[in-house]
C-alpha cells in the first residue's frame, strides 16, 4: 500500500493550535486581577520604571512639528481681531468727525456786538455782572449765552448760602449729588438739564423758550431769598 507524502506530513505535524473546545475552555478560566491603586502608584515612582510615564524624544519632536494652520494659531487670531477692532474705531472716529455731532469739534464761540468772538470766561463767576451780561445777550438775541449766566448765577448763590460747595473743578452732577438730600433738587434737576441741553447740546433757544427757563430760574432763586 501506497502512502503519500500528504498523509505522512499530516501524520508527523505536531498538534501546535488547540481546539476551539480547548481554547474556550482556557479563556474562560482566566481571572484577570486589578492591582490596588496605591501599589500602581507605587510602581509607577520607582526608579526601575522610569520609562513609564516618560515622553521621548522622538515623541516630542513628532508634537512640537505638528503644523497648525495658520487660522488657528493664537497669535494670528489676535491680531486679526486687533485689525477688526481698531478698523471700526477708525470708522467710527471718522463718521462723528464728519457729522454734526460736534464731538471732535473745537467749542463754538459767542459773537458779541463788535463781530469779535469771545468766549465767556467763568474762573470766577462771582466776579460776573451778572444782570448786565444777561440782559445784554438777551437784547442781542443770544439766548442760548443768557441761559448760561442765569445757571452761574444759580450754582453763586447757592454757594454763598452755603447750600453747595462750589470749586471750577467740579461738574453739574456733582451738584446735583450735593443737593440729592435737600427740597432744592428736584427744581435744580429740572433747570440743570434745560441748560446743558442748550448749552452743551447745542439746541437752539428761541425768545418763548427762552421765556419758560427764565421764569424757572426765577421762581428757583426766590426760594433762595
């Protein structure tokens, strides 16, 4: 009887691979066991596993060359936003020069019988004829420069009574907080803004309205008599 070469390789090869029945059987009888926490971090200080947590060179290297693109680079959206912001303030900027706004313009001046300009000087306010000049701006229709004198007047008396601490440097506002407490404040409120928006909003006051403030400021200094 004839035997292949088949048969005598089949016959001779070793049996390296379990069965699947064997396999299984050995896979479900493993236990695995989970090390306590402390003795991982044990392990992990010693000396003798130092390569543990370590992070070579080769590893550094490939993270420091990574590219970033050019958009996500912190430094570029910096300044991409530096370029943004600045830009809208330089519109900005450009515009209310432009406007009527008149906030990047110098203070208008007062014209007075002369054609002179002159501006009102306020270092001392209670150095002001105060009657002289407001009946003279009132005569020349120049009601906007009456309603200022008529409010200096205002913020003398009061400080000559005592009600007000008056200094140069300080604003409306400050004097509206002074007299918060007082009956005067609300009066005073209602004056102050009718000044400034004449004055400092630059709105135009005609004879009647010129009329109204004037009889305000009246009835508010009486009080004060």
């Amino acid at each position: 009887q004839e035997v292949t070469l088949a048969e005598t390789t089949e016959e001779k090869k070793p049996d390296y691979f379990l069965q699947k029945s064997q396999a299984k059987q050995l896979t479900d009888s493993i236990q695995l066991r989970q090390l306590p926490d402390s003795l991982v971090k044990q392990l992990q200080n010693d000396d003798d596993f130092w390569y543990a947590n370590a992070i070579f060179e080769k590893e550094k290297r490939k993270l420091q060359n990574r590219y970033v693109p050019l958009g996500q680079r912190s430094w570029f959206q910096t300044l991409l936003w530096l370029i943004i912001i600045g830009g809208f303030a330089g519109f900005l900027m450009w515009y209310l020069a432009g406007s009527n706004i008149g906030l990047f313009r110098k203070k208008k001046k007062m014209i007075d019988e002369e054609g002179k300009e002159e501006e009102l000087a306020t270092e001392d306010i209670f150095a002001i004829n105060y009657q002289k000049e407001i009946d003279k701006a009132a005569q020349q229709g120049n009601y906007r420069l009456a309603v200022r004198l008529l409010f200096l007047r205002i913020l003398k008396n009061l400080s000559q009574k005592n009600i007000i601490r008056y200094t140069q440097d300080k604003t409306n506002l400050d004097y509206l907080v002074q007299l918060h407490a007082t009956r005067y404040y609300s009066d005073f409120f209602r004056i102050t803004r009718n000044y400034e928006y004449s004055w400092y909003g630059l709105f135009e006051v005609n004879e009647d309205a010129y009329s109204v403030i004037k009889k305000e400021i009246d009835n508010f200094e009486n009080q004060l008599k």
